[in-house]
C-alpha cells in the first residue's frame, strides 16, 4: 500500500491581495494502492486573478516545485503528475493516473 500525506503535497497561492481569499484542499493522510489514480482536490476563492503552485515535499527533504499555473485551462504535467487551472469553478486538483511507491 501507498500512503501520500498531505503534508507532502501543498499548494500555495499568490495573490494581489489577501480579503477573503481562501483555499480548500483534500486533508489528511490519502492512502492508495500502488498503481490506482490520485487525486487531490484543490478549490480557491479570490477575486484577484491568481498563481497557482503545487509543492512536492520528500521526506527529510526541502519543498521542490512540482506545479504552477497561471493561465485558465493550461494543462501542465511533471513527474507524472497533471493539474488544470478551471477558473470557471475555481479548481486546482492535482491528479496521477497510477501512483508509485515512490511518490509517498
């Protein structure tokens, strides 16, 4: 079995201005066998266009950049991993097709 923290998995946001900005993400421990999908959910509220990053943190390891968008509906992919920016519903969701033993 796989088990991903989601404290090696974080997502930050930028924005221009903080009021009543927010982000909700998929919480605790996600548990997968190797080779089925991962997703973890990431939704936002801004009313400041945005800059989305996904962070990927190993353990006894420093934080690395897995992610970022900026742009509505750019697709990007690393490492097997793909995100999406839908500004329309506000989503950032970080999903593999078939998670690794390495990706814990």
């Amino acid at each position: 079995m796989l088990s991903a923290s989601c404290s090696g998995l974080v997502l930050l946001l930028i924005l221009r201005g903080t009021n009543g900005d927010s982000v909700t993400q998929t919480e605790g421990p996600i548990v997968l066998l190797e080779g089925t999908r991962l997703t973890l959910n990431c939704t936002y509220q801004s009313i400041y266009s945005v800059s989305l990053f996904w962070y990927v943190q190993y353990q006894n390891k420093e934080p690395e950049l897995l992610l970022k968008s900026s742009s509505e509906n750019q697709e990007v992919d690393n490492r097997g991993f793909h995100t999406k920016l839908v500004t329309s519903d506000s989503s950032f969701h970080l999903q593999k097709p078939s998670v690794q033993m390495s990706d814990s």
